[in-house]
C-alpha cells in the first residue's frame, strides 16, 4: 500500500544525494492503452519497481497481471491469445479459453473456479467471471524519493453484480517497493447485496521459459491428492519426477494436462512458502500467502511442446474438487485475501527456500 513512512532505502534520499528532478527516472507506474492486435483498446497498467522486475498490469481484465520480467527473463507464461478485451461471451462453457492470457496472475471467481457445472439451476463457466470484468481505477500511487515515499500501488473496484444479484464488489490493490523485486497483492470482497452469495477464489499463477526449464524445480510440501483423473493419478506419484519440470510431453499435446492438490505447512506467523527454482539460470519466485485465507494449493502441469509449456501454482479459497467447500459471503461482509511474489536469485536463497519449503 502507498503511504509516507520512511524506511531505510527512502532516507538515502536527501537534497545533496538526489540526482534525477523526476521520479519516474527511477521507477513507478504509467497507464497507457493497447492500440494494435486482439488487445486493441485494453487499459494496462506498466510497473516499473526500481529493480530489474517489470511487469504489466491488465486494468481491463481485473486488474491481472500479464507480462512480469526480471531483468531480460519472463517469469510468466504467455498464451498466443494475448490480452484480449473483457467479453462476457466468454461467461459459458469453455469460452473462457479463448480469453485466457496466462499471465503472472490470472485471477479465477469469485463465484465458480473450475470446470463448467450448473449449481441450483445456475449455470457457471470455466473458472468464472473476473478475468473478463474491467475494474475502475481508485487511485494509482506512485514513488516520490525525495518526499520519503517509496511505495507504488494501483486500486481499483472490480463488481460482480446484477439486478436481484449477487452484488459482490472487489478492491483490489497491487503494490511494490521501490527498488525491491516483489508484488504485493490485497484483494478485499464485499457483499454489496441483500442475500448470501456463493464465493470462491482462486489465483492461477503461470510461469513459463526461460524460468520454467527442463530441471527447474517446483517448491511445496505436504499432502498432496491427485485430480481424479486417470492422468493425474499416474503423474503425482514421484515427487523426483513431478517436482522436476520435464523436457515437453507428447501427451500434454491439445488438451493434454495434469493437476494435484497440496496442503502447504505454514511458518510461524500461518503463512505458505511455495514458488518455482530454476539454479541454472539462478532464478526463483517465491509466493507467500496465508494458509487461513488460501485452503489448499493447486499445482498444474501442462508441459507441452511448440509453447504450451507452463507450470501454474494456484492458492485457492475451495472449490474445484480441491477437497474444501465453495463458500458463502453474507450481506455486507467483507473477506479478504493477500499474495506476494519474490523473485530471488542468490544461489544460497534459491538452495535455501528449495531446502526449507520444497
């Protein structure tokens, strides 16, 4: 979140050490407007930390995050679709594919997460309605070094709504730190409405080349369950094998996947330590969550060849066969959910997180 207060790295900053008249020299956050290709008119949101991370964010997709870079390298899997504008032609069925992006984070609810099903005579769509709802922007907050402030940040209102219901509003703040390599993600619901309404979440994290790489290592411990699926069942057997990325599979050709569900151990203060390493690169992510808000964690698998190459870790709140219920959000309360990135790239960071939390 923005704010004034002065940490270490802000009080470098005074009239005898400052060597640039405009902040954005040394990073913050610009809008601008995609003017070409199937993304044509979509609002993004460009976040430059200070660091060598970079990333984009899709103002008009939920306020996801698409591209992310550290330095030269992706971090994240893009699809060929690209950051398409919101439709709600994609609500039903499948269709939601044909929107999806990948992205660094491609948030799924907060209705439905998973596959088609009709509930109480409702039908629900792949993974729901977020990804393909603009947000309104509340404020955009950017780095001022020479005032003290040293945080960046984008809020903005997401509704889910409808006459006669449900009437679901989402503030969503994405916030770095200047000069620090990490994403801060706030999400806050709150039932606008006069009845209960069905709630889930789920945040689909995609990574791909060249930090996904034969070798890499995906980072999580705990009881792990198998979709109930014949392919699934046969994958998450080894974790020498499943943890590892592979070389691209024939079998992950088309619709070809596989996907598990973990209980992370939390630390002392209830959080999860989860992510992906490649040491060869050196290069990580780390995703922190708290346990109590994300119940379980989805791992997907989809290593197939010509760029369907993607690993997603998914923290989600139920639903989806992931063993926890989907839930309910009663009129006029709020619930709230917190993720952070970190990208590491010291080796004996990288070979400690692995060591502690893979």
């Amino acid at each position: 979140m923005a704010g004034k207060q002065k940490s270490a790295r802000a009080q470098k900053y005074d009239s005898d050490s400052i060597r640039f008249i405009n902040p954005a020299q040394v990073g913050g956050i610009e809008t601008s407007v995609l003017d070409d290709g199937a993304g044509k008119g979509v609002r993004v949101a460009w976040v430059n930390t200070g660091s060598p991370l970079r990333y984009k964010v899709l103002i008009d997709r939920g306020l996801d995050i698409a591209d992310a870079f550290y330095s030269s390298l992706s971090l994240s899997w893009l699809s060929l679709t690209g950051p398409t504008p919101p439709s709600r032609a994609l609500d039903k069925g499948l269709d939601w594919l044909s929107g999806f992006f990948g992205g660094l984070v491609c948030s799924c609810g907060p209705q439905h997460v998973g596959g088609p099903e009709t509930v109480d005579g409702v039908e629900y769509g792949l993974h729901g309605t977020h990804s393909n709802t603009p947000a309104q922007i509340e404020s955009i907050c950017r780095p001022d070094p020479a005032a003290g402030i040293e945080t960046m940040s984008i809020t903005g209102l997401v509704r889910t709504a409808r006459v006669f219901g449900p009437n679901v509003e989402l503030r969503r703040t994405i916030s770095s730190t200047l000069g620090e390599p990490s994403i801060s993600i706030h999400d806050e619901f709150t039932n606008r409405g006069n009845t209960p309404a069905r709630h889930c979440w789920l945040l689909h994290c995609n990574f791909g080349w060249p930090l996904l790489d034969k070798g890499a290592r995906m980072v999580y411990r705990g009881d792990l369950v198998p979709r109930d699926d014949k392919d699934s069942l046969k994958w998450f057997v080894n974790p020498e094998r499943y943890k590892v990325a592979r070389s691209p599979v024939g079998a992950h050709c088309g619709a070809g996947e596989v996907c598990a569900f973990i209980d992370p151990p939390t630390d002392s203060a209830g959080l999860c330590h989860v992510g992906i390493v490649n040491e060869k690169l050196p290069l990580g992510v780390e995703i922190t969550y708290p346990r109590k808000q994300f119940g379980r964690l989805a791992n997907w698998q989809h290593f197939g060849p010509s760029g369907e190459y993607v690993t997603a870790m998914e923290p989600i709140s139920g639903g989806m066969g992931c063993g926890l219920p989907v839930g309910k959000l009663p009129p006029g309360k709020t619930k709230t959910y917190d993720c952070t990135f970190t990208v590491l790239t010291d080796p004996k960071n990288l070979k400690a997180f692995v060591r502690k939390w893979g």
